[in-house]
C-alpha cells in the first residue's frame, strides 16, 4: 500500500460509529480491507461491508483508525476517529472542537 495525501472533505454526523469511504475513493488510495463487518444502516437494514484500516492526520494529530469500505456516499468521518483524534463536535457552533481523553485512574506517577 503506498503512501497518499489526500485533502477530503468528511461529514461528522453524530450517530455514526466507523469513518467511512465510498468504494471508488478506497481503490484510488488504494486501501485493503482486513475483514468484512456487519452495519446496520440508518433506518433498520443490516449489511455486510469491508473494513480497512486509514491513516488520519487533522492539523498536527493523527492516528490509524478503522474505515469502512462504502458502495457509494459521502466520505463520513465517524467517533471512533474522533474520540481517537481528541475531538468532539459542537452541534451548535457546527464545528469540532477539542476535548480531554477520558480513562478509569490511571497511576498519576506516570510521565511522558
């Protein structure tokens, strides 16, 4: 898999669990999917689509987070990978603002 920088622009609607990408988008970046999951779709339907794992950068963070391989759509950037990216969204504002991590009491002695 090679290395790509690609400027997208992603919908964050709440709700949504998995980023996702439409099949066309995956093959151009050339992503592969590590398994096959089961979704169920806004409005009751499950279905069975591929998950590939995406390197995401949003100004100075990034991280690798799963993505689903969508048939067609918007690019959708969903919790996981903001909860990893330490973002949250303002409904209001209708923008992504910083947020803290969130853990069960870690030891207070450790120091990076």
């Amino acid at each position: 898999m090679g290395n790509f920088h690609v400027v997208a622009d992603l919908t964050g609607p709440t709700g949504v669990t998995e980023s996702s990408v439409p099949a066309s988008v995956a093959e151009r970046l050339e992503l592969r999917p590590t398994r096959i999951v089961s979704i169920r779709i806004a409005g009751g339907p499950r279905e069975r689509w591929p998950l590939a794992s995406v390197r995401l950068s949003l100004g100075d963070n990034e991280v690798v987070t799963p993505c689903l391989i969508v048939p067609a759509g918007a690019a959708l950037l969903g919790a996981v990978a903001l909860e990893s990216l330490l973002l949250a969204v303002d409904p209001l504002a209708k923008r992504l603002v910083p947020t803290d991590g969130y853990t069960m009491g870690a030891p207070r002695s450790v120091v990076y």
